[in-house]
C-alpha cells in the first residue's frame, strides 16, 4: 500500500533564508514527486508585518514540487504552537513526513536519506524519527551511515505519524511529568545538561519552542533517534533575524556533498559509547557553561554599541 509522505516547512520573516534553503531542497530530485506545505506564522506587529508579507508572497511563487500547500497563520502564534499545530496536521493527515525550517540548508541527497530511512525503520516502534544532522564527529573505521542516539535534533528531520498520538504539549501534563515521574531530571538530562533548564523556561514562558517537548516524549518513552555519520544540512539561523538561536554558532559541522545516492543504516540496537559521547560533547557541562560566558560577552559588546 502506497504511504502518504510529505514535506513540511517551517517559517516567519526571513525570505532571504527560506529562498536559500528552497533552492538547495531542489536540488533533490525526489522535489518534483512530493507536496509540500508550508506553515507560515503571522506577524506580531507593524515591525515584522513586511517580512512575513513578503516571505508569504514568496511561497506563492514556488514551484518544482508536486503541489505547494499553504497554512498561512491569521495571526503571531510563535514558534511553539506553530510547531505544535503543523506536526498535529501532519500527523493526522500523512503517514510519514520530513521537516525543514527556514534557516536550513540542505544537501541534494538529504531527502533520499531521509525517505530511505523511514522505509528502514518504519516498523522499528523504538525508533522515534531520523534527523539528517549530526555534530562534527571521527567514526574511524565504522562501516555504517547511521548512529543510534537518544537525543531529539530539530535540524532537519523526519518521522512517522504514529509515533507522535502521544508526544504532551499540554503545560499543566507536562508540569505533572516533572513532578511526579520517578528520575525525570535525570532521564531528561542524561542527554545534555540544557534541557532541564530549556523545559522549565517553556513551563514558565521564558521561551517559545516544540523541540523540548519532543525530547521530554523521547526520554520518558526509552526511545531512539537515528543520527547520520555525515550531516546532510547546515544551520544558517545565528544571527539577529532568528527568534530562538543567538551567538556563537556551535553547529558549524562538515557537510555531505550530495552524491551518495545509497545508505547503509545500521540496526536499532546497535550502540556505540564512543560515538554517542561525540554527539553529546556539544551539551556537556564544560561546553555549556563555554557558550554562556562567550555569549553573554557577545550580548554585552553589543549593547554597548548600541548605547554610543
């Protein structure tokens, strides 16, 4: 039975960043067969009212897709619950789906990787998605093109709708998680010391964003993410346009060519200590407490230019 995938793309203000990232999507040529829908938030006011006009009118123009679906936001729902009403629509209307955000750049085999991919690890319940990104790593002499992870990686990613019925983006659920599942913290930040800290400011509406969410799913579930040896997208979002990202752009990592057209995914099961502890390196606490003390200089330096 043929399965319904599709394309799903993230975006706000930036047209210029979400024209780059479309043309590269092109270069797969797996383009012209899949629909894509975009999920396009609205503005928050006069000041961002002619960057979302024109990265809106922007859509209308493209082709070399199957067929351009769009979700037009009437109104600023903010990352989040843009995130959280896209994959809800994708989950309930397709059976698989891959996802690019507007500051993604992506290589001309990220979809082939991605569709091949969900067909191999379709009926693997442990595994939750495949992400096309990976933090710059040495796999020696290891045979395969995937690496096993328990880590959620928003960079360019894809799954099924079935493993999403149950992800909680409800606040008061989620509150009630933390508080009353035995070694929550613990699970929660075995894989990077930032996410204790990032779902409480979603609790507490310091920030905007969906990620967490599905970190939070993935840990209490004891499921798996699939990672690539080679990333298959870059990150282009470190600058002042982005809403969620600011400083030094620790995702700088090689990029895959394009070329490969075949992958060779390694079982579900298959765990490498060595491999998981280079993907983790970036959200230890020594790294962490690196970004926030140069960060915090950058932010600093900033407004002092501002006040001269």
């Amino acid at each position: 039975m043929e399965r319904k995938i599709i394309i799903g793309v993230f975006c706000y203000s930036r047209a210029n960043k979400l024209k780059q990232c479309i043309n590269a999507l092109l270069k797969n040529p797996e383009c012209k067969q899949l629909d894509i829908v975009f999920f396009s938030d609205g503005f928050k006011g006069e000041h961002d009212k002619n960057g979302v006009l024109e990265t809106r009118d922007y859509i209308n123009s493209i082709t070399g897709f199957k067929s351009v679906i769009k979700h037009f936001r009437d109104r600023n729902y903010s990352t989040g619950p843009n995130f959280q009403e896209g994959l809800t629509f994708l989950s309930d209307n397709y059976d698989e789906f891959i996802i690019v955000e507007d500051d993604l750049i992506v290589s001309p085999n990220y979809i082939k990787f991605l569709m091949d991919g969900l067909a191999f690890y379709r009926n693997k319940k442990s595994v939750f998605c495949i992400t096309a990104y990976v933090y710059p790593i040495k796999v020696n002499h290891y045979s395969y093109d995937t690496i096993v992870y328990k880590r959620f990686c928003s960079y360019g990613w894809a799954g099924w709708a079935d493993r999403f019925k149950n992800v909680i983006w409800d606040h008061r659920e989620l509150k009630n998680l933390m508080d009353n599942s035995p070694g929550f913290n613990k699970r929660l930040n075995a894989e990077g010391y930032d996410l204790g800290r990032m779902i409480r400011k979603q609790l507490t509406g310091k920030i905007s964003t969906w990620d967490v969410q599905l970190q939070v799913h993935v840990a209490e579930n004891r499921l798996k993410v699939i990672y690539p040896v080679l990333s298959k997208v870059n990150n282009i979002g470190f600058d002042e346009e982005s809403t969620n990202t600011f400083g030094i752009n620790y995702l700088k990592t090689p990029i895959d060519n394009g070329v490969a057209r075949r992958f060779k995914f390694c079982d579900d099961d298959l765990i490498i200590p060595d491999l998981q502890k280079q993907i983790k390196k970036p959200f230890g606490l020594k790294a962490l407490i690196s970004r926030k003390v140069i960060n915090t200089f950058i932010k600093a330096t900033k407004q002092v230019k501002k006040a001269n």
